[in-house]
C-alpha cells in the first residue's frame, strides 16, 4: 500500500503584496517568500520580468484558489522609454540593433502620439517572453536566433501619461489591460516618434485591487524570519477575499452554505442577474467564488477549505 504523502510546511492562507527586486525572477521570489513563511502552498498571479520591480501578489494556501482572478486583473505600471536605441528584446537587458538621432519633440507631440495608443490596440508579443508555441516558450526560441510569426493581441490601455522628458528619455506612467508588454508599447512609441526605443526601466504600482503602497520588501520578511517575528510576518497576509474586492458580495443562509458545500447550485434573494459573485456565510467566512446560472442559481465554482 502506497504511503500517504505528508504535506510540507504551514497550512496558512493569504495574499502577501510583494515588492519585488529587480534582478529576480517571480518563480524565484514566489519560492523565497514560501520558504520563509514555511507554506506548504504558494502562487503568484503574473510574471513580472527580472528587470522589473514592484508589485507581485503571492498566493499562500488557499489563496491560490482566487490567483487565477488576479492574472486577469488590470495593471498600473511606470517606466522609462530610452529614445534613439532599439534593442533585440525591446528592453535593457537586450543588445542595441539600431540606434537612432533623437529629435526635439515638443510635449504636445509625445501627447499626440500616446493618444495614438489609448483604449483598445492591437500588439504583437516579443519574442522575449513567456508565450509557449508547440509548447516552447517564445524566449528559448529567441535565445537561439529563431524568430517565428507571433499572432497579434487586442488589450485595453486606459491611461498613458508623460511624466517627465529629458532629451532621450520619457517616464511614463501607463494602466493597461491584462496581457499588455509595456516594452512593446514602447517600441511602438518610438516608431511613431521615428527614432525608435527601448524600455529601460519598469516598475509595476498596480494590480487589480492592489497597490503598491501596501507592499513589502523581501528584506522586510527576511529580518522578521531571523527575528523568529512569525506573528508579524502572518499579519502582513491580506485576506484572500481581497482579491475580488471589487466582485458582488453575497451573504448565504446556514442552510444555502450547506448545500452549496455539496457541490449544489443555490437560489440567493437579490443576487445579480450574471456573471461572477463572492461568497460569504452569515458568520462573514469568506466561502469561495461562485457563477450565476441561467435560471438564477449561484452555482459552485471555486470553494475555500479552511477546516
């Protein structure tokens, strides 16, 4: 008879909003923070390049349940276009290709070219990146000098604001959809300007609900692990239910929780017509997610266990 296997670590559930450092990868910070909180399960909710810093949600326990919601979340970025100089990755870690003479441009200028990038845009993914191909990553491929036709994406860029300009830089601060490589629309703007560019700098201050503000840096956490300080470290977690802050919330009957555990679809008074719904018992315990059917049940979809 086979041996049961014993999970490692702590059961503990929540989301720690990291700072992450430039120079690391996500997997790499997602597995420092699992290790120094002794979870026994951890997940972000997005890559964010080694180049990058700031926000990275980590998923800890149970909260890898509502990860994949905050994959699909908007983003909040500020970054820095190199103007004159392409690169082969579009960023600073790749090598120069093309180097270009930088005009004067007015601010109304760069103005009318960021308007040319608002709401919805088509893009075409880097080779640079994560995308899989016949279950390649893109970016093994580009590492061996293969370039291959990458299919465009449609997603949303709700603002785009100059923040500073020197003669060969802007700062930029931009809210995207998911799915948006900021190098490739600074590639774009740069081709608009006709001096071509490059990404030099990215920091993300955003996520869906998130911000910034409220993170923490791994030189936080690794103090409070050497100071043994664990309670302190688990009040950085948020509750998992803070993920969807911004979903419908609905209350269930002692009796509704039950069945709804059961894996049954349950009638709720007053709830939403469709879509997606957060789900509380009448003690506040956050539930899980749930989905509106079409006959107006709320229907199971991705349940919390915290017994």
């Amino acid at each position: 008879m086979a041996r049961r296997r014993r999970n490692k670590g702590r059961n503990i559930n929540g989301i720690l909003l990291l700072d992450k450092p430039i120079g690391m990868t996500s997997n790499a910070a997602l597995q420092r923070v699992k290790r120094l909180f002794n979870a026994n399960k951890a997940g972000h909710t997005g890559n964010l390049d080694p180049m990058a810093s700031g926000l990275l949600p980590i998923c800890l326990g149970e909260a890898t349940k509502v990860s994949g919601f905050l994959l699909d979340s908007d983003k909040h970025y500020t970054g820095t276009c190199k103007l004159g100089e392409r690169t082969d990755s579009g960023d600073a870690d790749g090598v120069v290709v093309e180097t270009r003479p930088v005009a004067e441009y007015s601010e109304a200028r760069i103005r009318e070219v960021f308007n040319q990038f608002m709401g919805e845009i088509s893009q075409i993914p880097p080779m640079h990146s994560a995308i899989k191909v016949n279950g390649q990553p893109l970016y093994k491929l580009a590492h061996q000098g293969i370039e291959i036709e990458r299919k465009p994406r449609q997603v949303n860029i709700f603002s785009l604001e100059l923040l500073r300009q020197t003669s060969d830089e802007l700062d930029i601060d931009v809210r995207c959809s998911k799915g948006t490589y900021i190098r490739t629309l600074v590639q774009d703007i740069g081709e608009e300007l006709g001096c071509g560019a490059h990404l030099n700098a990215l920091r993300r201050t955003g996520a869906g609900p998130f911000e910034i503000e409220n993170s923490t840096t791994l030189a936080e956490l690794e103090q409070l692990a050497e100071e043994k300080d664990f309670a302190v470290m688990d009040a950085r977690l948020l509750p998992m239910e803070y993920a969807l802050a911004d979903w419908p919330q609905l209350i269930l009957t002692r009796d509704s929780t039950h069945y709804l555990r059961q894996g049954q679809a349950v009638q709720v008074p007053k709830a939403p017509t469709r879509g997606w719904v957060c789900l509380f018992a009448d003690d506040d315990r956050f539930l899980g997610v749930g989905q509106i059917l079409g006959d107006g049940r709320v229907a199971p979809r991705r349940l919390i266990n915290l017994a």
